[in-house]
C-alpha cells in the first residue's frame, strides 16, 4: 500500500532544484490551490476537511490556511492525492509543469518555516529491495517533500511481513516536525524539504530475507564530522542503552560527548564478516537514547571508564541524577564487558526487559559542575566603522586610495588593498597613517614591475608571496620580494581564491567561468569548477563572475554579478546553488544588487558587499532572505555609510574589514563581544 513515508525517488536523477516559488504571493488555500483542481478530483471538498480540522489556533503561530496546507498534505483519499500528484511533479524533468503549484508550495513552505527544527534520527521505508543500489560515501538528493518519522515501528507498520523492503536510517539535521498538525498525531512525522541532500554514511546492510538498512546523513556544512572508526576487534549485537533522561536533555550534545569520551577507552569497529555497520544513533522523544545495533565496544581498562562517565557527570549535574547505563544483547561472549570494582561502575541498573546491567550514572559526590556549552552565536558588529586606510580623498598620495577593489587582512590586522585606480598594491599596517606599495605603482602598463587596474590579492603563506589578478593585463602574477612571475595569461581574470591544499582558484569574467589550478603546475588550462556554459542565469551558468570564496570541502562561492546572487558549486558538481540573492536586483531583504567581495564563516555563514545597496548582508544557506550586517543607510560618507562597497576580509579576532570603494577608504566594523 503506498504511503508517503515511502513515497520515495530512488531513480538518482539530477534535476533542476526548485526556488521559484519562493516568490509567489501568499494566498489562501483555496487560492493557491485553484490552479491544481483539473489534477484532482473534488480538490474543494478535501480543503474544506483540511479547515475543519487541521491545528487552528496555532502554538506556533501559524494561520488558518497555513496549518491546513500541512494538514491537506498528509491526507489520503486515493490515487489522486495531494502528496501524490505533488511528488510525481516534483520528480518530473519538465519543471514548468511544477508552475501552477507554486502557491501552494508558498503556502506549504511557509507554514514549514514556523515550525521547530528538529535534528534527530528519523525513519523510512519502501517495500522494495532498493537498498543494492546504495553505496557508501554517495551522494544523493531527494526531490520530493519527504515525510519521516521518529518511530521506527511506525514505519515497519506500513511495511507490514514484507519480505523485500528497504528500511532508512536518517540523521536529519534540518527536520521540520509537523506532528500535531497532521492527519494522524501518533505518525510522529517529520518532514525534510524538497531537494534534500544525503550522504550514505556506509554500504546497505542486507537482511537473510532480502531486505535492506540504508543508514543516511543529511548533509549540512554546519554540522559536526562524525569521527572515524578506529581499529578493534568486536563481537555481535550489543545495543547501549542511556534510560531515564530528562525531557530537556540535550541529546546531540550527549550523543556527541559519549562518543569522545568512550572512543579515547575503548574501540569500536564494523563487524566486516558480517557487514555490518558500527554506530547507528538513535535520538527518540520517548527519553531514550540509544548507540548502535550489531556493534561492541571492548573497553581498555575499567578505570578509564569510570574516569570517562565522571568527567561527562560534570558538565551536566544534575540532568543526569537518576540516569542509567545499561547494554541489551543477543549475543554476549565471556569477558567482553565486564563488571568493574570502580566506585561509578558498581551500582546496578534497575531491571529491564533483555537489559544486562553496566553500569549506572552516580552524581551525589560530584562538586563543582560546568554548565554544558552554549551554541556558537552569531556575531553582531558595531555600525560605526573606523577608517583603517585611505579616507583622505581619491588619489595617488601614500595616505590615499583610488577605488580600492579586493582586500586581504593577516593575523597582524595589516591589510592588503588591490589599488584599482593607482595601478598598484598597498600594503597598511596595523594603526600605520600611510600604506607601503609593495607591488605596482610604477604606473599603468604591461611590464613586469606594473599593473594595470588590479581587481584581487591573496596571500600565498606557503611561498611567502602575494597573487595579484592583474585584470586589464590579463594575467595573474606573482610578487615576492620585488621579484615577479606570471602564472597564468590570456585570462579574463578577477576575484583570486586559495584552498586548504594550495590550489588557485580564478574567475574569469569573460568566458563566465571559474578554473582551479595546482600549485606550480600553471602551464595548463586548469580544470573548470563552475561554469563553462557561456553566459546566462541558468544553475550551470554565471553572468560576470568576480569575487569568489574557497571553504574546507572545496566548494566555491561566486558573486554573480550580472545575475544579482551568490552561487555556491560543490566540488565536481555540474550546477551551483543560489546561496544569496537570485530574486531581482533591488534592495529587498532576499535580492542583491551587483554583488562583490564575498566570504564564509566557520558557521557557513554567507557575507556579500552588497555593492549597489550600500550595504554588506550575511545570508545563512537556505534560508529565503538575508540580514544587513552593516550599511543600508543609504550612499554616503558617514562612519556608518557605504559607497559601493567591494572585497570583504575577517581578521583573526573576526572584525570585518570593507573596501568602501567609491569613498576610496578601508572601513574596520569591530566585532560585539
């Protein structure tokens, strides 16, 4: 019986992601709907039941209409329902059939966005053994809206005795819980949004009846690695269990510590004869946690445990007062967790069903506790810049800029300025009156000792040397110590990356295109990581690419000029993502206008000058609008104005550096503590 828990795309197709919905109006159901009712037999019947008793009031402020786009979604009334006929379009190569749903998905989206996020492990299953077609460290994207679910047993309720299904395992990071505004409360359901990416964390686990366990990690930059399995010799399905947790008990957090505490004393593996996988987390409402099926840990002495569960008692007395430690098993060889004579180890768990005693949690004697740690938050600067460079008017003088272009900030808060205008590269010190030209400033030209309208400048730390796209010349040159090397010619270069690995990154604003070079190994054409589909604002294309941005996974983020957005294109993928903007170019809190410099935080927040608006805005990735950061008051002089701003830089200590360009200065926003 199909379900839409199990409503699943499994043909790995790369579609066309889908925003354009974004910028629907806002209407009622019966509106946004009025466009699907040929699809749909007695479409208007089925909203009326939607209204009536779909959640209204709402707890989390949602309207009428709202709640019962949530509630209509998650009815089931035949071959003809909604999600049904929803899903197949979304699965469809034909993406303009997806038009006349966009104000329901406006509507549905909406409604979404107000609900909690939760990041637990969720469920889902197909009866059909799909689960060979999974491989570990592959990378796939769902679609469709998908809907989960907390409990397992509800999923295995749906697929019944079936002996060919496949079962999924999801660490969900941005689940939307939508039970209690659903047909049916006890389905628990979650839903992760259209177009959801996942990584296989390892190979389906096949079951002797032909069904299959798929184990998927949503992706999200933000969230932490999980940490590799060391070495070990293990034994058969032992479950830990942790009983007793208090409902606001932080369960990442205790998921995330355990599993640093317990792999500095003990070693955990995959059963490799068996295939079976290590560490499945479970994160469940019911106040249970649980680490693993068909894995073991072999302890390397007692002692360190006790020290382990101790150390992990103080940072959450007393969340912990009436825990429990204990380990279910199916299979349990002599010595392989023994009882320790530590004073933390010694007091039994109380009896549960198949449970084997551990050990248990004992907090009365512990003093001094620290509090668990806050989420990282995110940061605020002061609106009132200080002018760090230039300010004293356009001009050639050592005390002044002429439309300074990219930037570069070093742990000393010197700053690197692309001089546009002076045909040359200033270097300012920290608190210093005056810049020091440390490449260029011989005037303009083509000789090795000039530049000609420099866009960009990046340090390189390994060869101690600066890399200047050298625009109007058409090249990218090295400058060390007065001495110069040209890495690359005939390139319509611009904004200038670097990776963690060395390699260059470069856009050219020609051929809308960005290429990556290996370091010293520039006597080639360097490999295309985004573009190369002439121009357009199509998700394979860039309209005037500048400045661009390199993070840790070698994704690379491009300010799209022409196109008024950010594109953000994973390593080897064959179409970016808009991260910012894409939605017109005006002064809307979601669009950009003339985009520029543009950086990335260790949160995988996004920061663009916003070049036209006057104003730098910080857009998280998927979310529909940005925030100003600094500027938006208008053009103009003032500490707390800009006047088209360019490159941004963060030093160390993440004060944001902004060349002001057109008031021919750097300004300096400081960091709130």
């Amino acid at each position: 019986m199909m379900n839409r828990f199990g409503d699943i795309d499994c043909s790995f197709k790369e579609l066309t992601p889908v925003y354009g919905y974004v910028s629907a109006e806002l209407v009622t159901i019966e509106k946004a709907l009025q466009p699907i009712e040929s699809q749909i037999s007695n479409l208007p019947y089925f909203i009326k039941i939607a209204k009536r008793y779909c959640r209204y009031p709402s707890k989390h402020g949602l309207t009428h209409d709202e709640s019962a786009s949530i509630y209509i979604y998650t009815m089931e009334w035949g071959e003809q329902t909604l999600y049904r006929v929803l899903n197949q379009t979304l699965r469809n190569e034909n993406r303009h059939l997806l038009k006349v749903w966009f104000p329901y998905m406006k509507l549905f989206d909406t409604a979404l966005n107000k609900l909690p996020t939760v990041r637990e492990v969720v469920w889902r299953g197909v009866s059909e053994d799909i689960g060979k077609n999974f491989t570990k460290n592959q990378t796939i994207t769902w679609w469709t809206i998908n809907s989960c679910s907390l409990s397992v047993n509800v999923i295995k309720g749906f697929l019944g005795n079936e002996k060919h299904s496949t079962m999924f395992l999801i660490e969900a990071v941005n689940g939307k819980k939508v039970s209690g505004y659903t047909e049916l409360e006890s389905e628990d359901e979650i839903i992760l949004k259209m177009g959801t990416e996942f990584r296989i964390k390892s190979d389906a686990m096949e079951h002797p009846k032909g069904s299959y366990h798929v184990h998927l990690i949503e992706i999200d930059e933000k969230a932490p690695s999980v940490p590799s399995e060391p070495d070990a010799p293990m034994f058969k399905k032992n479950t830990i269990f942790i009983q007793g947790l208090p409902s606001t008990m932080p369960k990442q957090l205790l998921f995330d510590t355990l599993w640093d505490e317990f792999s500095t004393v003990g070693r955990i593996k995959i059963d490799k004869e068996n295939k079976k996988p290590c560490i499945d987390l479970y994160r469940r409402e019911t106040n249970e946690a649980q680490l693993s099926d068909y894995a073991e840990i072999t302890f390397k002495k007692e002692e360190a445990v006790a020290e382990a569960i101790k150390k992990y008692d103080q940072m959450h007395v007393p969340m912990l007062n009436n825990a429990q430690i204990g380990v279910k098993q199916s299979e349990m060889k002599s010595g392989v967790l023994r009882q320790a004579n530590s004073q933390v180890l010694t007091k039994p768990v109380s009896h549960l069903p198949e449970l084997v005693p551990l050990m248990s949690i004992s907090v009365s004697s512990l003093t001094n506790p620290v509090p668990p740690p806050s989420k990282p938050k995110w940061g605020k600067w002061k609106q009132n810049a200080i002018t760090v460079a230039g300010g004293n008017g356009q001009g050639h003088e050592l005390n002044q800029l002429n439309w300074p272009q990219g930037i570069f900030s070093d742990k000393k808060k010197h700053v690197l300025i692309a001089d546009y205008g002076n045909h040359r590269i200033v270097e300012w010190k920290y608190n210093a009156i005056e810049g020091q030209i440390i490449a260029g400033g011989n005037g303009k030209g083509d000789r090795m000792d000039q530049l000609n309208h420099p866009t960009d400048v990046i340090v390189d730390q390994q060869n101690h040397s600066i890399i200047i796209t050298d625009q109007e010349n058409r090249r990218v040159i090295q400058w060390l110590n007065q001495k110069q090397q040209i890495l690359i010619e005939n390139i319509g270069c611009y904004g200038l990356a670097m990776d963690k690995n060395g390699f260059l990154y470069v856009s050219d604003r020609k051929k809308n295109e960005v290429r990556r070079w290996k370091m010293n190994e520039y006597n080639n054409e360097g490999v295309i990581v985004a573009g190369e589909n002439g121009k357009g604002d199509q998700l394979n294309q860039l309209n005037s690419p500048t400045f661009i941005f390199v993070d840790k996974e070698q994704s690379v983020y491009i300010s799209d000029h022409h196109n008024h957005r950010v594109m953000k294109w994973r390593r080897g993928a064959k179409q970016g993502r808009i991260v910012a903007g894409g939605n017109g170019e005006r002064s809307n809190l979601n669009q950009l206008s003339s985009p520029a410099g543009v950086i990335v935080d260790d949160l995988g927040q996004i920061y663009v000058a916003d070049s036209s608006n006057h104003r730098v805005m910080r857009w998280c990735e998927g979310k529909e609008e940005g925030e100003i950061v600094v500027g938006g008051n208008g053009e103009g002089s003032q500490s707390n104005q800009l006047d088209y701003p360019c490159g941004l830089s963060f030093d160390d200590e993440q004060n944001l550096y902004v060349s002001d360009r057109l008031n021919h200065r750097i300004q300096k926003f400081e960091i709130i503590l």
